[in-house]
C-alpha cells in the first residue's frame, strides 16, 4: 500500500518534472540522440516540492518521522472554484497556520539537518477543506476531486516513506479554535468524555487502543502505560506545557470539563493515524489564536514549542533522533 501510494502520487507531480521524463522517453529510441541522462529519482529527495495541476495543494518530501499538515490556513481563492455553501460546511481559516507549519519546517531543519513532510492546502476553507470526507470537502464539487485526492495522496506517500525508513512516525495536524481556554487542544479521536474517566477506567475502556496513536500504545519504546502517553510525565501535553504552552490533555490538565469546547480529532487524524492499523501515529493539534496564532513573535515561539515538543516524543516514544544514534530501538515489536 504505501508503495502503491508513492507511484500514485509520482502521478501528481509536476508539469516540470513530467516534461523532464517525457523528453527522455522521447529521446530514449533513436541512435543519434545524445545519451540519455539517468532517468529522475521517482520517489524524490527531501526538500523536492510537488503539487497537484493547480498548485492548489503542496507536498514537501521528507527525510524525518514527522508529517506536518495544515489543512485550514490557505489563503487562494480562485474564482473558478465555487464557494462550498452546505448547511455543515465550515469556511472559516484557522488563522496563520499555513505560516505556522512552514516555520516548523524551518526550524526542524535549522536544528537537526533533517526536514519534515510538509502537506500544505493552500485554498481557503471555503473553496476546499481537506479535513473533511470528500463529498463535504468539496460540497459535492466532483470538479475538486482530484485536488482533495492529490492531498491525501501526498500524506500516504509520506506516510509510506516513514514506513519504509525509518519504521514508525508521527503526523501532526495543525489548526486553530476560537474556544475560549486558550490552551491547546490535543486530539487523539478519544472523546472528552472517555478523557474525563478516571485512569483506571481510561484503560479499561481501550480508548487508547481505538486512538489515532493506537501503534504507538503498542510499540513505545518507553513502555508507557497508554494513558500516559495521553497525560504522563512523557505525554505530548506535558512536553507542550514545559514549552510554555498550556495543553489538554497533560498532566496539569487531564481532560476538557464537561461544559468546555473541545477538538479530539477529524477526518485526518482519522484516516492516516494508526487505529485502523499502520505505524504512523496522528495527533490533531488545535492552538488558541492570542498568544500562539497572532503575531510573528508568537507563531515563531510556538513553532519552537512544536519542533521541541516534537523532538523529544519521538525521541522518547519512537527511539528516533536526528543523528539516529538511537535507531535501534525504532523497532522494537
Ligand atoms: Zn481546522
């Protein structure tokens, strides 16, 4: 599948590259052409950038176990795209975090040498929202399709080059909510309600085992207790809050109160986190928008928050570092 995923996205890439190869299929036959130049790497480098047609949707290449994407921060509103006007449809941008997740790419790679998957809508919501199943995202446009396609298509191939090496990883999906605790918001598809029980019966429950980190409850290399890795001392909550940046659920704020509004998850983490099998976790991340989303000072702090935070709960969870001194331990049944 994840192979199947790479050609289907070499499909997408772009008029440039596909120029490229067809000149060299073009040239390739006759005896007096020069010499062909060793044909393009199909699978790609890090760093290589590739879109749909329409430069719609992005996908930067990858070399670390971390997928960034933001699916509600673009800002194109072509006018050949109808506005999506369903009843349910949301349209609102989550502010700024289309910049956020190129700042994280930024600075993971200032940092470490290595460089994220970065899956990038660049319409607005209102034209198409990648975080919804294909008949909402689109509003029934059949005309989006592909676009809405060329999206995941990008995060599978990203997901199917972590699983080829290094093993196992972890996808972050960035949005933002206008709630009124500004504080994150952790998404792992487990409900408030099933957060709200006690860890004894959190466990009983095996909400952790349905999660979009189900993998990881089974394969941590620390051997947490699944609930701690939804609010333990290692938990992606407590390594945010030691960031600087309040989180639910952590250790200090284990679940939203029955009265809170509260995010745990959508069709993203749904689809590419690991509760219907595969070694790549999804945690959907919604930010407050003072003091996270509103200035530069803020995005480049909280973006600093995320690459930490990230670094050591993959370090920690998933035996990876940058220098893959710790690459043994990645698998680890
Ligand atoms: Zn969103």
């Amino acid at each position: 599948m994840p192979l199947a995923a790479v050609w289907q996205e070499a499909l997408l890439r772009r008029g440039a590259s596909l120029a490229t190869l067809a000149s060299l299929l073009a040239c390739g036959g006759g005896s007096s052409a020069p010499a062909a130049p060793a044909p393009p790497n199909a699978l790609g480098v890090a760093g290589d950038v590739r879109t749909d047609a329409n430069a719609w949707v992005e996908y930067t290449l990858g070399n670390a176990p971390l997928i960034i994407a933001a699916p509600h921060g673009g800002a194109l509103t072509p006018a050949s795209i109808p506005d999506r006007r369903c009843a349910a449809c949301l349209t609102d941008t989550d502010t700024n975090t289309e910049d956020l997740a190129r700042r994280v790419a930024t600075l993971f790679y200032s940092r470490t040498g290595k460089r994220v998957h970065l899956v990038i809508n660049r319409l607005q919501r209102a034209k198409l929202d990648p975080n919804r199943e294909v008949i909402e995202a689109t509003d029934g446009n059949t005309a989006m399709v592909p676009t809405w396609q060329a999206y995941h298509t990008f995060i599978d191939s990203a997901r199917g080059r972590i699983t080829t090496s290094p093993g196992r990883g972890l996808l972050l999906d960035l949005h933002g909510h206008g709630h009124a605790i500004l504080r994150l918001e952790l998404g792992y598809t487990i409900a408030a309600s099933d957060l709200r029980l006690s860890d004894a019966a959190l466990t009983t429950s095996g909400a952790v085992a349905r999660s979009s980190i189900a993998r990881l409850a089974v394969l941590d290399v620390a051997r947490s207790a699944p609930v701690a890795l939804l609010r333990g001392p290692t938990s992606l909550g407590a390594l945010f809050v030691a960031n600087g940046f309040p989180a639910v659920p952590s250790p200090s704020d284990p679940a939203p109160a029955a009265a809170d509004l509260y995010f745990d998850g959508g069709y993203t983490t749904d689809r590419h986190g690991s509760a219907a099998g595969g070694t790549v976790d999804a945690v959907q991340i919604e930010a407050h928008r003072v003091g996270a989303r509103d200035t530069s000072e803020n995005l480049d702090r909280y973006a600093a928050a995320i690459v930490t935070s990230a670094l050591e709960y993959l370090r920690v969870h998933y035996g990876w570092t940058p220098t893959g001194t710790a690459a043994a331990a990645v698998f680890a049944p």
